[in-house]
C-alpha cells in the first residue's frame, strides 16, 4: 500500500474530508488529493502534520499496510475518534519475536567473534614479541 493510499484509509476512518483535512493544515485541498494520490512527495514536516491531525504517530502511517487492522471506536463523552492499530496476530508475535531472538543470537555471536578476533590479534602481537625475544637472546 503506497503512503498516499495509507493517508486516504486513515482520513476515510476518521470520518474527515479533504476539504477538513487541508482547513486544519491551511493548505489548498488539492495537495491533499495529490497527496492521496501519490503525485507529490510528502515532507517528514508534512507527514507530522497529518499524523498530528489523524491523531496517529507518524510512524503508523508509514508502517500501516493492508494486513492491519484498522478500528474506530469512539471516546465516550467526547467528540473525537480513537484509532487503535492491531498489527499482529497471536501467531504472527510469536514469529516475530523468534525472529527477534535469532537476531539478538547473531549479533551476540557476532560480537563474540570480535571479541576473539581482537584476542587472538593481542596473543600473536606476543607471541612476535616474545620470538623476536628469543631470536635476540639466541644470537649473543
């Protein structure tokens, strides 16, 4: 789902218009359907701003795609709707946090790996000292 198409779901459930989104932002209401439409590129500043006027984090908007979903519900006692984002299934967490730990193994290993490259470099810078010690001592 391209960014554009994000922002038109977001603004769909929100239950805003173009017209609504463009008065809050004070810009024209077609850079909000150029946007929708992804002809024009979308600032951070700008993607803040709409995030901002959505009521969503900014990051949200850029990871949304079509496998999330996506519930109004609405504040009691209030005028505004929430938007509450359920990225994942049960089963879809578990993969990703496996993935996750696999990830953190390799690092770790990774480090490890540093950390016994580095040694061995310190054991053989000695172990030059020590034959250049003994080549010394077995010439006089």
């Amino acid at each position: 789902m391209k960014i554009g198409q994000k922002l038109r779901k977001i603004r769909q459930l929100r239950d805003m218009k173009q017209e609504d989104v463009a008065h809050e932002l004070g810009i024209d209401t077609s850079i909000i359907s150029k946007m929708e439409n992804d002809r024009i590129d979308i600032s951070m500043d700008m993607l803040e701003q709409l995030a901002n006027v959505y009521g969503v984090d900014p990051v949200d908007i850029l990871t949304i795609d079509d496998k999330i979903v996506i519930k109004i519900k609405e504040q009691q006692g209030g005028t505004s709707n929430g938007v509450t984002i359920n990225t994942m299934s049960d089963k879809m967490w578990a993969l990703f946090e496996e993935r996750i730990k696999a990830q953190d193994a390799t690092i770790q290993a990774k480090d490890t790996l540093q950390a016994k490259d580095a040694l061995i470099k310190v054991l053989e810078d000695k172990i030059s000292l020590l034959q250049a010690l003994l080549n010394k001592g077995g010439q006089q």
